[in-house]
C-alpha cells in the first residue's frame, strides 16, 4: 500500500489528473488485447524446446531472445499475460465477493455478527500477509487454484473494513429509513439500497490491489508454489532466468518489464478512478 | 369506524423520560389531520412510532396501543409490520433529497415497491411508475423515469418522494413536514398536490408541520403538541377562532398578519422544555401567562363548551366556559 501511495504522489507530478484514467485504461486494455490474440500473434509456441537455439541475444527473429532451453522469451511474455492477468482478476474477484459481502453484513447487522468478524479480521491481520498466503499454499500444496484460495482467505479483509466502514455509515442516511418505511426487508435494504452505494471505495481499491496481487502471484511463483513450469508465467520466468543474469539479461528483464508495465497500467487506473469517483484509498 | 385511533401511545427514552406521553389521536378515512408544534414537542416521534421506526436506539414505545382499521399495530411480529408499512401507511419526508436513493433512477425506485408488494412484473412495474410520475404532476415522465434523484430540482423530487410513497397504495400517509425545504411557491404546489391526491385516492394524511398557516389552509383538524402532549385537538375553526389552551393562542397569535409591515412579531417567551427536564405539572406552565399553583398537577384533557370534537389539556381553558368531563 505504501508503494502505491508513493507511486500516485508521483504520478500526479507527472500525468495530469483526468489523463492517469485513460492511461491507465489503454494499458490494461494493450495487455488484455495482447492476452485474448497471445496464440496468434505470438510467433512461436511458449512451451516448444529447442536446444540448437538456447540462450541466443535479442535479434530479428527472437525480438526478446531465447532462454536456456532455447525458447522465445517474446512468445513467452505474450503468452504469460493471459495466465497473469488471470491470476490479477480472479485474485481480486474472489476477496472482493467475500469481503464485501462479509462487510456488508457485519457493519448493518451490528451485534454478535459485527464483533465475530472483526475479531476473525484481526487475527488474519495479525500475521504478515505473504506468510499466511504461503502456509495456506503449503498446506493447500502448490498450483494456482491454492492461489486463489490463499488469496480470497487472506485478502477480504481488506474489503471488509471499507465496506463495513461505509455501511456504518450510510445505514444512518435518511433514504435507508425511507426505504423502511415502504416495507422493504432487510436483506433487500442492505444488497439492493446499501450496498451499490457503499462500493465505490472498494472498487477503487481493487483496481490498487490489483498491483499486489499480481506482485504476489509472481513471488508465489517465484517460490515455486503458484504457477508450475513450464507454463509461460512472468514470475516463473523471472525465477528460472536468474541463474543466467550475467550471461543472458533477456530472460528475466522482459517479463519484469512487463510485470512493471502491467502494474503500473492498474495503478493509473486505480488512481484515475478514485479522483474521478471522488475518493481516496 | 375509525381509520386509525391511537389511544395512550407513549413513547420512552431510557427509563421514565417520556418523549411522547399519552397521546390519543383518531383519524377518519380521507381526513386530513395537522399535528402542529415547536421542534422537540414529540410530534414526529409520533409518527415514527405509528410506522414502528422510532429514531435511535434507546425509545421505545412502552405504552397504549394504535388501531389501524380496528387491529393493534403494535402487538403484530415485525414480519407483519413489513406488510404495513408502505402498503397501509405511507411516509413522506421532510428533505426529499436525502430521502431518495442516490444511485437509483427514480423509475426503479418507484417501480420497486408495485413490485414487492403487488408482485408487478418487470414491464407493468414500469408503466405504473409512469402512471405515478404523472399522477403527481412530474412533466416529460416518460424521460424523468430514467433519472437520478440528483436531475431533479427540488420541488420535483419532493413530487418524486411523493410518488414512491403512494406506489404500495397506503391509505394513510404521514407527510413529516413535507414543505419546510421548498420555497414558498413550489410549498403551495406541493400543498395543492397533497389536497388533490387526498380527494382523488381518499388519502388519509396527517400533516407534521410548525405552520399553522399552512395547517389552516388545507387542514380539517388540528392537534397541538407541546412537550411531548396533546395539549389541544379539534375542528380547524374551532381550534383557530376559538382556542382552549394558551399554548395554541400564543401560536395563533404568533403569526405574521399580512397587511401593513409596523409592529413587531409577537412571540412566546421562553424556551420549549428539552426532553431531559420536563417541568413538572402542566409543561408549558413556566411560559404561560395564566398559571398558577393548579398547573403543578398535570392538566387532563377536557372538553371546551358546546363541543364534543375540541378539547385541550389545560387547567385555566381560555373561553369563559368550563364544562367538565374525563
């Protein structure tokens, strides 16, 4: 979090406002687009080895160059997208469902429910966030779908404090008390009335955890716990490039790079929207 | 029988403060009832209470009961409350702007209850809430459906309010200052559209106000609230051409009269009692100019003479006349 502040103090010296929104859009949308055509555009196949051709430099026919086993970095990075932009979305969606949905909950119905998860989000708070992911991981045993467990385990607390936070709030409005007076339900006040109105802080929010998640995916995969090789995976990548760093820089400077420029993207995005939605994270 | 007829409902903060004491009021179908007092006199707590939507924790109604076409509203489960609200008595608000969902059109928002309540589909919902959006004279409603309560001026979302609370079809509504917020113009539009609406769907409304004036122009009773009693119920004219209690003289007499701009306005002396440090006896002895050592007991309600319909809770009643009864 104190990185993504850092960033938007210094984006805002250097991207007027309103422009950070699109730029951030054209980003994420450049890597969607990149991810949806990966298969076609990518000049050869992410996985194929090819002993005769390894750890060759960038050139006209490696624009990215080859690693060890003689694969194309260029392909690779196009196809990791797909897998990383993945593990961005579900890896966000997940703790955003539960944590909204947990928050929303516990800030209108107060009492018992409030106290039981707030005391449930302290103690996850408690532990650092990267080792209680990486027990749950180890425990779960390694793969992306531990992943996105791990994620939506630790992650919804996040979640859970804004939205319980504006619950708290707007459950004073005055429309709340006239959507009592016509009868209406609890159930359907806090999800149909409450909730659309409590979520713009979260959303905001998750476009910035967005960065964390994908950061985390890829030092999960760099520990050999999320993404297994050979799939194409930036953070994969980087981890099995850095014996060769000094020989051969290619193989783990292109994914980094696009990691960076992936992160970044959600970033500007997050930024853009929070000044366009009026709130800050 | 009576619409509604709330006898001895009484309303308590804490332990022994009460907010409302004792209060009895009737309604027939179709009448329009002002309920007049200063800011804390407990009249919209009443009114609350008749929704079973007391303001924060800590009131609760510990006594009397309020008949709605004959059955206690306060004995049903709060299930069967659900069923009340919105669909038998209808409550419109004050600031209509904040009383509207932000991030709904306010088609949706008037579309939603003809779908709860009357299971409307997606389609008929929609054309009801046109037919509404008409109905209280919102132009271009075809367009308007689409739009956020934020398009709207502020007479216009009070029409809007107006609209989604007469969705469900109550037969009661509870307007809680309805025209404080307007200005004086678009108020008359609002007051008119009440009255038509009242004579078009046989609307009972009770009417929170501070105004007398505007009690008095489209009222048919007037009951008078002061620190949490009734301290005067009746006939408009009677009420206003013959009042019983100081407290009613004092606000008849503190309204501005239109012609000529010399003179100063006239006003009560004192402060209205805070809930906290309710005088004893009659509560509005300490500012009355009549009072005397009777008005420590506390007054009961007694009617004035030659009348069976206005009352008032005083003990020096300000006709010379005197007829005792309960």
């Amino acid at each position: 979090m104190k990185m993504t502040a850092t960033f938007s103090r210094l984006r805002q010296r250097i991207i007027p406002r309103q422009q950070a929104l699109y730029a951030g859009l054209a980003i994420v949308g450049l890597w969607l687009l990149v991810a949806c055509l990966a298969p076609w555009v990518a000049p050869f196949d992410p996985i194929a080895q090819d002993v005769s051709s390894s750890l060759l430099s960038p050139s006209g026919a490696h624009p990215f160059g080859t690693d060890n086993f003689g694969r194309d970095v260029f392909s690779r990075v196009l196809w990791g997208a797909r897998v990383d932009l993945q593990i961005c979305i579900l890896g966000v969606l997940f703790p955003f469902m539960l944590g909204t949905t947990l928050g929303a909950l516990s800030g209108y119905s107060g009492g018992v429910v409030d106290t039981l998860v707030m005391r449930v989000i302290d103690i996850v708070l408690a532990f650092p966030f990267l080792v209680l992911m990486l027990a749950i991981i180890a425990i779960l045993g390694p793969g992306l779908s531990s992943f996105y467990i791990a994620m939506a385990m630790v992650g919804w607390v996040s979640y859970a404090r804004l939205v319980r936070a504006q619950v708290l709030i707007l459950k004073q409005r005055d429309f709340i008390l006239a959507a009592r007076s016509l009868g209406y339900g609890h159930l359907r006040i806090l999800f149909r009335h409450l909730l659309p109105n409590a979520l713009t802080g979260a959303i905001v929010f998750s476009m910035s955890d967005c960065v964390m998640v994908l950061l985390n995916g890829a030092s999960v995969s760099y520990l050999g716990l999320g993404v297994q090789p050979p799939t194409a995976e930036w953070g994969v990548m980087v981890a099995e490039g850095q014996s060769f760093i000094t020989t051969a820089w290619w193989i783990t400077t292109f994914p980094g790079i696009a990691i960076v420029l992936l992160a970044m993207g959600f970033s500007l995005l997050a930024d853009g929207l929070g000044d366009k939605l009026g709130e800050r994270v | 029988m009576s619409l509604l007829k709330v006898n001895h409902l009484t309303v308590t903060r804490g332990e022994d403060i009460a907010l409302v004491d004792n209060v009895s009021l009737s309604l027939e179908a179709g009448e329009m009832l002002g309920l007049v007092g200063e800011s804390g006199s407990g009249k919209t707590v009443t009114c609350r209470a008749l929704m079973r939507l007391l303001p924060g924790a800590g009131l609760r109604i510990t006594g009397g009961e309020v008949l709605l076409g004959g059955r206690d509203i306060l004995s049903l489960s709060e299930g069967q409350m659900s069923a009340v609200r919105g669909r038998e008595i209808g409550m419109i608000f004050q600031n209509p702007s904040s009383h509207l969902n932000p991030v709904m059109t306010i088609g949706e928002q008037i579309a939603e209850s003809r779908r709860l309540h009357f299971g409307a589909n997606r389609r008929q919902a929609r054309e009801d809430a046109l037919a509404l959006l008409r109905q209280v004279g919102v132009p271009d409603p075809q367009n308007r459906l689409n739009n956020y309560p934020h398009e709207f001026s502020g007479g216009m979302r009070q029409r809007a309010m107006i609209a989604v609370a007469l969705a469900p079809e109550p037969t009661l509504l509870i307007a809680d200052e309805p025209t404080t917020a307007l200005d004086v113009t678009v108020q008359m539009q609002i007051l008119r559209l009440l009255g038509d609406l009242r004579a078009e769907l046989g609307l009972a409304v009770i009417m929170i106000t501070h105004d007398l004036g505007i009690v008095a122009q489209t009222c048919d009773r007037i009951a008078v609230m002061y620190g949490g009693r009734l301290c005067e119920v009746g006939d408009k004219r009677e009420v206003l051409a013959e009042p019983l209690h100081p407290y009613t003289r004092g606000l008849i007499d503190c309204q501005p009269v239109s012609e000529g701009g010399q003179g100063r306005l006239t006003t009560i002396d004192g402060q209205p009692p805070v809930a906290d440090h309710f005088p004893s006896g009659c509560r509005f002895h300490p500012r009355c100019g009549s009072a005397d050592e009777a008005c420590l007991d506390q007054p009961l309600l007694r009617y004035g003479r030659d009348s069976h319909s206005h009352a008032a809770a005083c003990h020096h009643l300000l006709p010379t006349l005197i007829r005792r009864e309960g």
